[in-house]
C-alpha cells in the first residue's frame, strides 16, 4: 500500500467504528489539514492519525504519542536516521 494511504486507511476505520479522528501529518501533498488545523477542530476528536517522518521527529522533543507504528524499515528508506538500540533485530 501507498505511504500516503495508511494514515486514510487507518481513520477511515476508526471513523467506521464510530470513533471521533483527524488525520494529518506528513500525508499526500496537501490531502490532510494542517496540524493547526488538526488542533483546533471542534468537537475535538477523540484519536489523531498522524504520519510523520523520521526527519520530521528527528527535532521533536515533547512529541508522545500513545501508540506508535514503525513501516517500512527497508534499508532504502531508513536514511541517517536514530534508531534505538533493540528496536530492528533480525
């Protein structure tokens, strides 16, 4: 499946479940709001869908989301980034 689909995907679920979401993050050339707009949305929703890029959190300090999803861990798409020790063992 496309990167940019996995975020859709997984909200289109929750909405279906009758979950309250807002997808967002680094998603598909402009298909999602913005993160701004993500926060300001009323009702506020009850789970954010949020794809991010290990660019993207490579500067992120307060950043804690509850669940978390590693994809695509193919050496082609790890790039320089920080992976800690134990995370990817073979």
């Amino acid at each position: 499946m496309e990167r940019p689909r996995r975020p859709f995907l997984l909200g289109h679920l929750l909405e279906t479940a009758g979950v309250r979401v807002g997808v967002g993050g680094n998603v598909g050339g402009g298909l999602a709001p913005a993160a701004s707009e993500l926060a300001l949305m009323e009702p506020a929703p009850d789970w954010y869908v949020l794809e991010m890029s290990s660019f993207q959190l490579s500067a992120i300090q307060s950043f804690r989301p509850d669940v978390g999803v590693l994809t695509n861990l193919s050496p082609d798409h790890l790039g320089p980034v920080f992976i800690p020790r134990g995370v990817l063992r073979g």
